[in-house]
C-alpha cells in the first residue's frame, strides 16, 4: 500500500460558535490527521499581570474537535485529551511552542506549556500540533490496525467540526487581569492534513470498524462520589481520566483549576453489573506509565501528565477489549470518589471513552 501525506483543509477560529468543512470523497484508508493550531492575536492588557491556563494553548481556544459520518458523531474529543493520548502512544508531547512578541508569527521557536503575554498590544503567536488517528493506534497487527481506517468514498458527506471557545478563555482561573482582543484583527488557524494509503491493497481492506473516542464531563462541588455512564458503542479499548482541583485562582497569578493527582482517589469500573476494576487513581497512573514508557518532563513543578490517569486493556490489541455494547452489557459505570483538595471553583473531570464498534449504517 502506498502511503501518502496531503494538505485537507484549513480553518480559521473566530472564539465563537463552530467552524467545519466536509472531508474529501475519495479516502480510501486513512490512517490518521495531523492538526496544527497556529497564527498570532493582539492582546490589550491595560494593566495587572494576565496569565495563561497551563496546558495546552489548543485547549483554551477549542472546545472540541468532532468529526460525523452518516450522521453518528464518532469523534468527539478535547485538544487535551487528544494531546494526551499522543503523549501515550508516540512517548513524548507533541509539539507546543508560542512567544510573545511586537510582531506576528506563525513559526515561533520557543517550546512552552502555557500560551505567554507580552505588554500591551503584543502578539500572541503560537503552533501547537496533535494527532487524531482513525486507524486503531494501539493494534498488533495491519488487520487490526487499517479495520478502523478512514474510508469516504461511499460516505455521502464526512465532516470535520471545531467547536471553539472565546478568546478570553485563554486566561488562568481565577486571574482577573484585564485583557482585550481586537475583532478581526486575529490571524489564528486549524490545519488539517490526512495520512493515508493508497492502491489496489488500500482499496481491498475492509474498513467496516471505527475507532470512536467520546469524551463525558462531570464536575464535582465537594468530596463524594460519582458515577459516569459509558457511551456503550462496543468493544472498551481504554478510558483517559483527567482531573482539576476547585482552586479558585487569584489575581496576577495561573494558580485556578490546577491539574491535581490528587482529586480523585477511588476509582471503579462496573460492566454488566460486575466489578472489573477496582484501584486508585495513582496506582492506575503507575500502571499506566509503566505499559507506555512516555516522558513527562517537568516544567515550573509541573508534570505533562499530573491530572491524568486512565484504565487500559489494549495491551494485546483486539484480543482483551471489553465489549460493553448495550447487545452485550446492561451497564458500564465508572465510579469515581473524590478527596480533600480545594473545592472553591468546582473540580472538573473530564473522561475520554476509547472503543471501537462496527460502523452504524444510516437511519
């Protein structure tokens, strides 16, 4: 099979409402996209001392990226949690680098892990990438790994939608330092290109399978516990947990709604009103680093991966999944309990489901 790299689409973010575009119809296996965030936006700061949320840039301008075939949304993930799954399977961060500076740029050179402002008036110039496969990433084998690959040409329409956040939403919790942003005057993109394959073999796989990644929020407002139903689409190839504390932030400081491995302390998962399994969120984290093997560097006391934590049984592709289809399981329950950290701001979780399932056919 020929491999082949080409440019989709490019996008332009407004900090409202959603943006897409239809994928091409002549995919016949694509393997995965290469998303690059980039461009540059004029921040007013009038005064005090604003500062970004840590993590990634994508994440406070993007909501969600989606993409929809046949009218079932199979894609649905945060920046954030695709970034981390990148992290997991390629052993080290995607790309992040941002400046601020005087002039606009699409190719700063500095790595970081929080957008930077400048004094008044300076660009915000970033170029963030991450990866979204459609090709099962973690399979043994090319039978396992082209099932789930991208096929159009006998798709009516397959679109490719950003949900987007304001621009505002760049700041830290919590941080009250004015800023503003000149309507328009903003230069910032979403670059899509397709890695895919082609040829006679390409066009013989069967691609009948989808690798469906679906995120569920659920806030918290105290220690308790909380139970988060699975999306039950098929076979449970993984689940990503990512935490934030209730910090309520303060003035001139990123301090809010901090990544926190210590939010979540118990963690359950039921299917089929049976105990699979039963651990804590830090020794789910363990096993997790130890079956990846991925670096987290540190940056100013924090670690890339604090916040995350995940339950995997894609060690040997296919053959552990969990079929928790509602043919196959009356309920998949992920039972979460919460410790003493700050609650003042509500805590945020975030859980990204990772199955895969035979393609629906249309209504």
């Amino acid at each position: 099979m020929k491999p082949n790299v080409r440019e989709l689409f490019t996008l332009r973010l407004t900090g409202k409402g959603t943006v897409k575009e239809a994928f091409p119809k002549d995919i016949v296996a694509g393997e995965y996209v290469s998303i690059t965030v980039y461009g540059s936006i004029p921040v007013g700061v009038p005064s005090g001392t604003p500062v970004a949320k840590y993590g990634s840039g994508a994440n406070t301008l993007i909501e969600a990226f989606k993409v929809t075939a046949r009218g079932d949304t199979f894609k649905d993930v945060s920046p954030e949690l695709l970034r981390f799954e990148n992290i997991l399977i390629n052993k080290l961060a995607p790309e992040f680098r941002a400046t601020a500076s005087a002039t606009a740029t699409d190719t700063p050179l500095t790595d970081v892990n929080l957008l930077p402002f400048g004094t008044d008036g300076q660009y915000i110039n970033m170029r963030e990438k991450m990866t979204m496969y459609f090709c099962y990433p973690y399979a043994v084998d090319e039978s396992e790994y082209f099932k789930t690959a991208l096929r159009t040409t006998n798709v009516s329409r397959t679109v490719f939608e950003i949900a987007q956040q304001p621009f505002l939403n760049i700041r830290a919790y919590g941080n009250t330092a004015p800023i503003t942003f000149t309507t328009g005057a903003d230069t910032l993109y979403v670059r899509v290109d397709l890695h895919e394959r082609e040829g006679a073999e390409a066009e013989a796989l069967k691609c009948d399978w989808q690798y469906r990644q679906e995120e569920v929020p659920e806030t918290f407002e105290s220690a308790t516990e909380k139970t988060l139903k699975a999306p039950q689409q098929g076979l449970l190839s993984s689940l990503i947990i990512c935490g934030r504390d209730g910090v309520a932030g303060a003035a001139g400081t990123g301090a809010g709604k901090a990544f926190n491995d210590n939010l979540i302390t118990d963690v359950e998962l039921w299917i089929n009103k049976k105990l699979y399994v039963k651990s804590t969120f830090l020794v789910l984290k363990d096993l997790m680093k130890n079956q990846f093997g991925y670096k987290a560097d540190k940056s100013s006391s924090v670690a890339l991966d604090d916040g995350f934590s995940g339950i995997f049984f894609n060690r040997h592709g296919f053959r552990d999944l969990v079929d928790i289809s509602e043919e196959a399981a009356t309920n998949c329950d992920l039972k979460l309990t919460t410790g003493a950290v700050t609650y003042t701001a509500i805590a945020d979780v975030k859980v990204l489901w990772n199955q895969l399932a035979p393609i629906r056919k249309a209504a």
